[in-house]
C-alpha cells in the first residue's frame, strides 16, 4: 500500500478565505434534527449582500460553547 503524496497548498489555501460574520441555519441536516449548518460570509454593509465562503455542520448543542469562545475573544 503506497503513501498518497502531500497536497501543495497555494498560500490563499494555507491562509484560508476571509470571513467577518456567520449565521445558523437552523434546518434539519441530512434529516438530524439535532444538526445545523454553521455558514461563515463575507458580507459588505454598504452593498448589504452577503456571499457564503464556508459551511461547517454541528450539533446544536455545541453552539453555546461556540458562541462562549467568540465572545470570550471580542
């Protein structure tokens, strides 16, 4: 069994996309009324639209301990 060789990252890949807000998607997720989507945008106030560059599913009940980490850094 051979080893996969490691992917080169460009350094927009290795930095990652910016992101100054999220929002939950509070709909069930592959039909698991305990998941949802957690989406990272970029969003511009003066334009007022928003374009997602990320989605992460979670348990619901890991939200409060998300939401705590995020204010603990503001």
């Amino acid at each position: 069994m051979g080893h996969a060789k490691p992917k080169v990252l460009t350094p927009l890949e290795a930095l990652g996309v910016y992101a100054n807000a999220f929002r939950i998607v509070d709909e069930v997720v592959d039909e698991d009324p305990d998941r949802c989507l957690l989406e990272f945008l970029v969003y511009s106030k003066t334009e007022d639209l928003a374009q997602v560059v990320g989605r992460v599913r979670v348990k619901k009940g890991l939200l409060p301990a998300i939401r705590d980490q995020i204010t603990e850094v503001l």
